[in-house]
C-alpha cells in the first residue's frame, strides 16, 4: 500500500539529485481522467436547436410567401378604396355594404373591359385564319416574280401538313392543356384571396386600426394613426389621378381611332388609357404596339397616324395635364416612378410592379412628413449656371492677341483696367483727399490736375 501524509493524500517522494521528474500535461490538454464540462452537452443540443428552427421558419416562410404577397396587395388595394368607402359610410350606409358596392362596380368595369378584349382578339384571331390563304397567295406570287421560282400553295400547305416540327408542337401543346388549366385555377383562386382580404380590410378598418393601436402607447397611436391617413390619402390619390389620365387618354384615342375607322375602336381606346397610366414611361409606347398593328390591317398609312398621335400624345400629358392632375394628390418624378417598377418587378415579379408605384407615392409622403428640410441657398452654382469673371471671353481675348501679332501692334492694356491709373481703378472715381508723401516732384511730361490736396503742389519739371 502506498505511504500517505497527514492530509490522507498519497505522499510524493522528491525526486533523487539528477533525475528529471514526469512530465505533467501541456497547458491547454485536458488530462487523462478528465471529465467533459457540464455545460458543453447543453451547448451542443441549443445550437442543434437553433439550426433546425432556423431551418423550419425558412421552410415555413417560403410556404407562406405566396400568400404574404396576397396580403400585401390586398392592404393595398383597401387602401386604394378606402377613400370612396369612408365617403359612402359618412352618409350613413353600413361600411360592410359600402365597401360591398366599390368592389361589384370594380367587379364589373374588369369583366367588361375584358370581355371586349377577349372578343377584340378572338375576332382578330378567327380574321386572320380567314384571311391566311390570301396573304399565303399574295406572299408566294411575290417570291415567284422575284426569285423566278414556281412554288404552289399546295405544296407548301402539305410540306406543314407532313412536317415533324408541326406533330411535335402539336403533341406538347397536348401534353400542355393540364399545366395551363392549373395555372388557370390558381390565378382565380389567387384573385379570389385578394379580393377577400381586401374587402376585410376596408370594411374592417376602423377596427383595425384599432386593434393596432391597441398595444402601442398613446404617444406611438398619434404616429400610427397619421403614417395610415398618409398611406391611404397617397395611395388613393395616386390611383384617381392616374384613372383620371386613363379616362382622358381612353377618349382622345378613342376620337382618333372612330375617325380612322379602325375596329373595336372603344375597346382599344380603354386597352390604351389603362396601360399608359398603370405602366410608367413605356406604358405608352406599348398600349399603342396593339391599336397600330390593327390600324396597319386597315391601311398601313392609318398605322403611321396612330404613332404620330400617340407621340404627341404623350407630350402633351407629360407636360401639360399630368402636372395639373396630380399636384393635389401625388406628384412622382418619371424616372423615379420608372425605377420602382423596375426594383418591384425584380423582387416580385408583376405583382411587384403593380405596387411599387403606391409603395413609393407612401414612403414619399412619409419622407416628406417627417424628415426636417431647410432653405436652400441662392446661388447660380445650385441652379446649375457657372460664373463668369467680367470682361472679354477667352475667344475674345485670343482673337485681339492674334490680331496684334499679325500687325504688330503694342498690346493692349487688360479690359476694366486703365494704364495711367493702374489696375482696379476708377477714372471716374474722385481723387483721393489723403497726404502726399511723396517728393513733390513728378520727371514726367505730364501734368497732374486731381483735385487732392496734397502737402504741397505736384508739378512737372520737363
């Protein structure tokens, strides 16, 4: 049995002279009978945790997106009726009812205007399949007399007929119809969502609000409550304006298109007024890609009249109707408006482009709101005007220096400068009354006749 001392420990015995004693562990290196820390395995099961909650809130949210982004148009849209609604309320109509009434007249204007749109093409459509054989016939005789071949429309109508490009087409847009009704099913069942919700929200909006309200403390409610009157005031107003230009534009190209005698003249008419306005920048120039292919089946010199119109048209709205409609409501530079649709369509697609502009028009007012301006200082530099030094031009200035080279002329002193006086003086200005210092005395020609008194007369001696 090994020795111990007092305290019961096993007794060290010191180390003999000249033999080196065990090495203990190294710093750092846990021992041999060392025991794992108690908190580590805690450790180890919370970050396990955490990952997999972090992996289980992405997977959630990603599920969820798509009906986040239901919601998010939704709340717009209830802020774009929320105007109308309240007017309606204020005369004593049940806010369900009312907001019922704005969303069937919304209901009804969609359908309409689409179902003219659907005819306008499916009469379009079924025209041009009538009308295939003749423009087969007239583009055949054209290569026939130019190239001096002897093609047939026979031939070229069984040479598609026998084609594989064609049973390929044919087979996928088969294999197809089930992936298109899909789509079809959930876009209205996406519609359907938004529209539900939108009418929760405006019909509910004064319990919402103070709902919301609720938990914040009264001096955030006066925040809250004035951040949604701004949203609603600028997103409602947005969307007048822009229906007020749409309804403008709708009935100027709808005066042009009458008088041309180009089809489905008022459906066009509203294709063109919706899309300018609800597209920024180039909403234009595509609403009219439509009215000016139909007018080039009329005649092609109606569709040269349908761009020049809608060019000046547009000009004339840029710079004279559209300042004058939205100076009350929401005043948004173009290529600011231009960037937002481009920024939303890049995070949400055309949902994005939809509601960036609104979007915008809000975080614009609350800028506006809230964050402190002061005067701006009048100088030429902050209207973009550089300043110019007096006298001649530098064009001026070389042409005289070339001039006196050529005739060897003496140069000339500097403009706004006088040789006898010396630079920066005024030969109109009066003589100085100070003391002359000097010598009294002047070894020029010339005789001095200022007015100043000097200490004595200054006189030439020549």
């Amino acid at each position: 049995m090994a020795p111990t001392d007092d305290s019961g420990q096993i007794a060290r015995h010191p180390s003999a002279p000249g033999e080196t004693p065990p090495a203990g562990p190294a710093d750092g290196a846990a021992a041999p009978g060392a025991r794992m820390p108690r908190w580590l395995p805690r450790a180890m099961v919370l970050a396990l945790a955490l990952i997999a909650l972090f992996q289980l809130g992405t997977w959630a949210f990603h599920q969820v997106l798509g009906l986040l982004i239901n919601i998010l148009i939704a709340f717009f849209l209830a802020l774009a009726v929320e105007p109308a609604v309240s007017r309606m309320a204020s005369y004593g109509m049940r806010r369900g009812l009312a907001t019922f009434i704005v969303f069937f007249g919304l209901f009804i204007v969609l359908a309409g205007f689409f179902t003219l749109l659907g005819s306008m093409l499916a009469g379009q459509i079924i025209k041009l399949v009538e009308g295939f054989p003749d423009y087969l016939d007239s583009v055949i005789s054209w290569v026939n007399d130019t190239f001096h071949t002897h093609l047939r429309r026979v031939d070229i109508q069984e040479g598609l007929l026998h084609s594989q490009w064609l049973k390929k087409y044919a087979q996928n847009s088969a294999a197809g119809v089930l992936d298109v009704s899909t789509q079809v099913l959930g876009g209205l069942f996406q519609l359907l969502t938004i529209a539900l919700f939108a009418f929760y929200f405006a019909a509910d909006g004064p319990r919402l609000r103070r709902a919301l309200c609720s938990v914040l403390p009264p001096a955030r409610q006066a925040e809250v409550l004035r951040a949604w009157e701004i949203a609603v005031d600028k997103t409602g107003g947005y969307l007048y304006s822009r229906g007020l230009m749409a309804l403008v534009s709708g009935v100027a190209h709808y005066i042009l298109f009458q008088a041309l005698g180009i089809p489905y003249a008022p459906v066009l008419g509203v294709w063109v007024g919706v899309v300018s306005q609800f597209i920024p920048t180039i909403g234009t120039y595509l609403a009219g890609a439509l009215p000016m292919l139909i007018a080039f089946t009329v005649n092609p010199w109606y569709a040269l009249w349908v761009l020049i119109f809608v060019v000046v048209y547009q000009q004339f709205e840029n710079y004279m109707l559209q300042p004058k409609l939205t100076a009350k409501t929401v005043d948004i530079h173009p290529a600011v408006a231009f960037g937002s649709v481009v920024a939303g369509t890049a995070l949400l697609g055309a949902v994005g482009a939809l509601i960036a502009i609104p979007a915008v028009a809000t975080l614009q007012a609350f800028l506006g709101a809230y964050v402190k301006r002061y005067a701006v200082a009048d100088e030429p530099r902050v209207q973009g005007h550089r300043t110019r030094g007096s006298g001649p031009g530098a064009a001026t200035r070389a042409r005289h220096l070339w001039t006196r080279r050529r005739t060897g002329a003496p140069a000339a002193p500097p403009a706004g400068r006088d040789a006898v006086h010396g630079p920066d003086t005024d030969r109109n200005a009066p003589a100085d009354p100070g003391t002359d210092t000097g010598t009294g005395r002047d070894t020029g020609t010339d005789t001095d006749t200022g007015t100043g008194s000097g200490s004595g007369p200054d006189r030439g001696s020549g």
